[in-house]
C-alpha cells in the first residue's frame, strides 16, 4: 500500500464527528405487527408495507415464521433483495434461567438451530434472551410487576447468571462458525436491569456476544430509560426502538426519542434502529408514524 503524501489520519475528534453525522438506518420488525397473539401477520406482507414506508430493513421474529422450509426463507430473501432491504436481525425465544442442565441444552440446541436459519437468510445478528425464573407463570402478571421476580426457592440470583454465561458459551462456536453475533437484549427476566446484562456481557466477553438495546423494556418510569440506555449504550451493536400508538399492549411509555437519540448519538452509536410498535393502534397507521417519528428523531 502506497501512502499520499502530505495526507495523515483524521484526529480521532474529527472520527467521531464523522460518525455522529451518519444516517442512522431504520429496520422495523415484524414483531409491530403482530405482538404473538391471534393470528400471524405474514412476512411477506411487513416486508412489501416497510419498502413503501421508506425503512431500510426488516427484523424478523422467529415465532412468526410460517415454517424454515428452504424454499419459504428464499422467498423470503428474494423479496428483500428486490425491494432493496436488509435484514439485520432474527429475533429469537430461549430461556437459560433454568436448574437442569437438560433443560439448559435444549435451549442451547434451540439457539445453534436459529444460528443456522439466520445465516440461511444472510441475517448477522440474532437478538438472545437470558431468560427468567418463572415464578410469575404468566407474562402479562410479570409486566404488572415490571418484571421484578423472585428466584426459584433454593436458587439465588448467582446460579442464574452462572447458567446463562455457560449456556452463552456454549452457543458461541457455533456463530463464530456461521458469522453471527448473539445479541443479549435488556429483556424481562435476568437481564431486567442494565447491571445485570453488562454483568453477563463483561463474563461472556467475546466479541460474538453482542447487545441489542430496547428502549423500552425498563423497569419504572421514563427516566429509567433514559439511564438504563445512557449506561448500555455505549457497547450496543444494534437497538431495538419501541413506540406505543393507540396505548401499549402491556404498558406505556411516553418516550422522547430526539432525547434519545441525542443520548446514542453522543454515544457515538450508528448502528440499526428498528421498531418494536407495541401499541394497540391497528399497524397499518400506527408503524407509519413512528416511521416518521423515527426518522425526524434521529435524522
């Protein structure tokens, strides 16, 4: 390689004001369609509406594939690729938090079979739960005690993050293998609080072992959001980003996403924005508006 004279590097100072000027892409899951109640909303459907809308990609949620026929997933693939789409993230259900290890394995060989469908689909990324003890057996009784649940008797908040980090690891050969990197989400359960998912993060500490930062999963009011995201920010490698049109299914928070966005930004955060809408406003309207509240906030 041959340098030109008289040019040197850019100042690191000048590096990150380059990145805080990046065009933030905008992904929207299909997870805003459709919140794992009633019938599915097909894919094929969300992938048409957000090429109309203008969003750059499609994050997909596993559970509401109709099946992982190879023809269904290039299906899938082609119609992205045609529509000039990316999908940035396979958002995936598994559950560490548990005392047999046969349970553990299960949910290990849950995820490398999700690993393999994400590279399948040439998706990079894979949003991983920590998962959560289940003494509260019913998701919506453990939204009314923002997710704050007690551990198993006879287990104490150590033997979980001790499965977790283990089971992770055990995951971890495989994306490297398949080119994916596992993103721990800030969801309900051991990863509740922004501690405890850096906690299993920094123990992981692989670079393999990603975050995905949800907006919106936080435990109080909006002001906890604000510092939960301030602290996971800085190491985030994609954000999921919630809105709540028509009243949230489970709760509301009237986030202020140019706050955020000015909090990612001095984070030097440029990665993928994409929209969880959580709301009980038909998605037909409601994802079109926090498009456009999406794309002001972080333009």
């Amino acid at each position: 390689m041959f340098a030109l004279a008289g040019l040197a590097a850019a100042p690191p100072q000048l590096k990150a004001a380059e990145n805080t000027k990046k065009r933030i892409r905008l992904a929207v899951s299909t997870y805003s369609y459709w919140h794992l109640r009633g019938e599915k909303y097909p894919i094929e459907k969300v992938i048409e509406e957000a090429s109309d809308i203008g969003f750059e990609g499609v994050e997909i949620l596993h559970r509401q594939m109709t099946d992982e026929s190879p023809a269904y997933l290039n299906k899938l693939k082609r119609m992205a690729l045609t529509r000039g789409l990316s999908f940035p993230m396979l958002s995936i259900h598994q559950d560490f938090v548990a005392p047999t290890k046969e349970e553990r394995d299960q949910n290990i060989k849950h995820t490398k079979h999700c690993i393999e469908l994400a590279s399948a689909l040439g998706i990079p990324a894979i949003r991983l739960n920590s998962g959560r003890w289940k003494t509260i057996k019913s998701f919506d009784d453990l939204m009314k005690v923002k997710g704050d649940e007690p551990p198993l008797p006879g287990f104490k908040a150590d033997d979980a993050f001790t499965w977790c980090i283990d089971s992770i690891k055990e995951c971890l050969p495989a994306a490297e293998k398949a080119g994916v990197v596992l993103c721990l989400e800030n969801h309900w359960g051991l990863t509740t609080k922004a501690e405890a998912l850096m906690r299993i993060w920094k123990g992981v500490n692989s670079p393999f072992l990603g975050i995905n930062l949800d907006t919106g999963n936080w435990p109080g009011n909006e002001e906890a959001a604000y510092t939960g995201i301030a602290q996971i920010v800085p190491n985030a490698t994609i954000c999921q980003a919630k809105t709540y049109y028509g009243g949230g299914v489970w709760y509301t928070l009237n986030l202020d996403y140019k706050r955020i966005a000015g909090i990612m930004r001095k984070a030097g955060y440029t990665g993928w924005i994409s929209l969880e809408m959580e709301g009980n406003e038909a998605p037909e309207t409601a994802v079109r508006k926090s498009y456009q509240l999406l794309r002001e906030s972080f333009a």
